[in-house]
C-alpha cells in the first residue's frame, strides 16, 4: 500500500510539474499576442542591421527578423515595439523582461547562451571579426600590427578575441575602447587609433560613416568565428521555437525559391509537397508552434524570404553592397542550412 501511495504521489508531482512547464512554454507568446506587439530590442543605429531613418522607421536584417516574427504571430509584420540598445544594455533588457527577443547582432558563444539564462535560436549572419585600416599606412597583414592602437568597442566578444589572437603571436597592441560603434568609427577617424576592429559586416557599414570612405580598407584576414543570431529567454520553449523555426521558413523559402513575388501562386498551386508544407497547404505545422498554418506565408509574402532581406539590407541592393560568400546557401557555396519542415 505504502508502495502505491509513492506511486501516486510521484505521478501527482508529474503531472503538476508538467502542467507548470507547459503553463511557462507558453507565457511569451500569450503575452505578445494579449499586448499586440512585439517587444525586439536592436542596434542602437548600425546601417544594415538596424537603423531608423528620420521618420523613425526602423530597417535593416536584424529588424527584418523581428517583422518576420510579427509576421508569424500576427499576420502583420508592423506590429512590433523596437527598442534601441547599446552592447552592455541588451542582455539586461532581455533577462529583465523589457524585449521579447533580442536581434542585435549578437555573437553566439557558449558563455552567452549557457550562464546568461538566455537561448541563441538560429543564425541570421555568419561573421569574422576583421580590421579597417588607412590606406596610407601601407599595412597588407595583422603581422603588421605590432605596436599599433586598435578602437574597439566595449562589452563585445572582440576585446576577449585580441587577447586571444595578438599575444601568441608576439604582436604588441594597445586599445582603446568605446560604448557604441559610432563613437568608435569617430574614435578611429579623428585618429585616436591606427585601427578599427569589429566584425566585417559592421566595419563595412562604419565605413560609410567615415568623412572619405574610400581612404581605408578592410583587410581580408579574420581572427574569429561571429555567427550571429536573435536571442530569447531560456524557460519558454515554444517561444524559443516560434523564433527559430521563423528564421528556418525564410531559408527554406529561398531554397524552394519560393519569394514574396510568387508565395500566393505557389500556394495557389504547390509545385511540390514541400512547398505545400511550407506554406500550409498541407500539415499542421503552424498549429504545432502555436500558430496559423499560414504563418510561414505570412513571412514571406509580408516580409520575404533570407534572400530577398539579405539583398535589400546588407547585400547587392543595399549601401554596404555585402556579398553572401558564407551567407550563400548550401547549395550555392555558403553554409546557409535550415532544417525542413517536415
């Protein structure tokens, strides 16, 4: 008898626990839904990421990121709450409560997602931290460097990859560091250093900020891996999901070349079971996440596919003119792979 009462209690714990932890799946995303809008903290101002013009409207990858969730959620990527934040303010923001998701390029590390109680979800943005020097200084490699001042900017994983990369070479630095990037691209033009060092994709958006762009380069050596992604609490698995798997339809999309010019043909008319899953035709994998089955649709008719934000943000139709390289897909030459709905 005592053996069955153990039995009960444990099931009677069972059970109450997973209740607790199906309650606490599905806070973030009841709490969007009942607030109407997505709370996404970004970039202070970083063109090509996120940048609001002077009409206050946000731009850029990592803002298309958050429209695409709005998208899935809503059926309406406007309906999102952008709020600015500097490196050392993010991860606060989103502990605390103030942001839903956190999509700032952000380095993906195992500090960062193991003791911060936070989830990377996916990558958005394969980097390298690299250097942007004057042309007149005649340096061709990081052997060069010796003895030189870098501008750095602080609370980023770029400071911990110096002291990595320049000491077990032997190579002398000095840094200087800033709070945000626009103060270090005005630290490194009024020649407060002799380098700016951050990840590519910033430095080639920095750059454009510079008084004569064309008087530097990027040099083409790399000292870090920088996958960059939006980040979300740990705790909530179906939020967790929700925003990975809206990074996973965009991808997909691409690779069906399924874009927002043919996504209602293609749904009209699936060439294919894929394509029928993807946007709902076929399947419940909307109502899995918690969603419409149209939710893939929404993003892509609403916000695009990878490819098509990529082009218009960072790529070939943007300023910064960045090409895919490891950004392309996995068919194309790039390492771009997203699971398949299915």
């Amino acid at each position: 008898m005592r053996n069955n009462n153990k039995t009960l209690v444990a099931l009677s714990l069972a059970t109450l626990s997973f209740g607790t932890a199906a309650s606490a799946s599905a806070a973030t995303l009841d709490e969007v839904k009942e607030r109407g809008e997505l709370h996404c903290g970004v970039n202070v101002g970083l063109a090509g990421f996120s940048s609001s013009d002077e009409d206050g409207t946000w731009q850029g990858l990592d803002v298309e990121t958050c429209r695409a969730v709005s998208s899935a959620i809503f059926g309406d990527p406007d309906k999102v709450a952008f709020t600015p934040l500097t490196a050392k303010e993010r991860f606060t923001a989103l502990q605390s409560g103030e942001i839903d998701v956190l999509s700032r390029n952000t380095t993906w590390t195992a500090t960062r997602d193991n003791s911060l109680g936070l989830n990377f979800t996916a990558t958005t943005f394969y980097d390298g931290q690299g250097f942007m020097v004057d042309k007149e200084l005649g340096i061709e490699s990081l052997d060069d460097l010796n003895g030189a001042s870098i501008c750095i900017q602080s609370g980023t994983t770029h400071e911990l990859n110096l002291a990595d990369y320049f000491p077990s070479r032997n190579i002398d630095i000095k840094t200087v560091t800033f709070d945000t990037p626009d103060q270090t691209a005005q630290g490194f033009a009024s020649g407060r250093c002799d380098v700016l060092t951050s990840d590519t994709s910033q430095l080639s958006a920095l750059r454009l900020q510079l008084p004569e762009p064309d008087s530097v380069e990027i040099l083409t050596e790399l000292i870090s891996k920088e996958p960059l992604g939006p980040v979300v609490r740990q705790g909530d698995d179906q939020w967790f999901d929700i925003v990975k798997w809206t990074i996973f339809a965009m991808v997909n999309a691409e690779e069906m070349g399924v874009n927002s010019d043919n996504v209602d043909e293609m749904k009209q008319d699936p060439p294919n079971p894929g394509v029928a899953r993807l946007l709902g035709v076929d399947g419940t994998y909307g109502e899995q996440l918690g969603l419409g089955n149209d939710w893939a649709y929404n993003i892509i008719s609403q916000v695009g596919n990878y490819g098509e934000v990529f082009a218009d943000t960072v790529g070939e139709n943007s300023p910064l003119g960045i090409s895919r390289g490891m950004n392309a897909l996995w068919n194309e030459g790039g390492i771009l792979y997203a699971p398949p709905v299915r």
